[in-house]
C-alpha cells in the first residue's frame, strides 16, 4: 500500500473507469449530436406538409413501442401470478392429502 491508503491496483480501477466512462460520455454526445443534425436535415428535406406526416409517425412509433412494452410487462406480471397460484394449490393438494 502506499502512504494514501490505496494500492496501485485501486488507483489503475479508478483510471479505467473513469476512461470507460469518459468514452460512454462521448459516445453518447457524439450520437446526440448525429441524431440532432440528422432530425433537421430530414425536417428541411420534409417541409411543412412532412413535418406534420414526420410528427404522427413519430407519435405512432412511440405509442407501439410503448404498448409492447407495457403487454411484455404484463405478460410476466401474469406468469409470476399463475406460478404462484400453481404454488398455492399444490401446496393445498398436499395438505389435503394428509
């Protein structure tokens, strides 16, 4: 150990996460900033009229997205219930059996 407290080992950890995280940060600027040119060079190629077709796809998209999301939810919401009850009842069963 040094005379800090922390080990050479702890000091390289926190230098690789930090350049995991710098790297995620860039990343991720970097896609904001393709995503944002990209919106308004499709906006300006649309015009007016597709402007408004762009927002009603847009809202379409998000509200499917969201729908399979909220049924997939509920589908294991569903699945944890019946194995439950599958639980209950054979519990039951073997109660009543003795």
């Amino acid at each position: 150990m040094s005379t800090g407290g922390t080990s050479n080992r702890d000091v390289a950890d926190a230098r690789r996460i930090a350049k995991g995280t710098g790297i995620g940060l860039v990343g991720g600027a970097a896609t904001y900033v393709f995503l944002l040119g990209y919106t308004f060079v499709a906006l300006q190629a649309l015009g007016k009229s597709g402007l408004g077709l762009l927002a009603i796809a847009t809202v379409v998209n998000m509200l499917v997205s969201e729908t399979a999301d909220l049924v997939s939810a509920l589908q294991k919401e569903l699945r944890r219930v019946i194995i439950g009850q599958d639980e209950v009842i054979a519990e039951i069963l073997s109660r009543s059996a003795n």
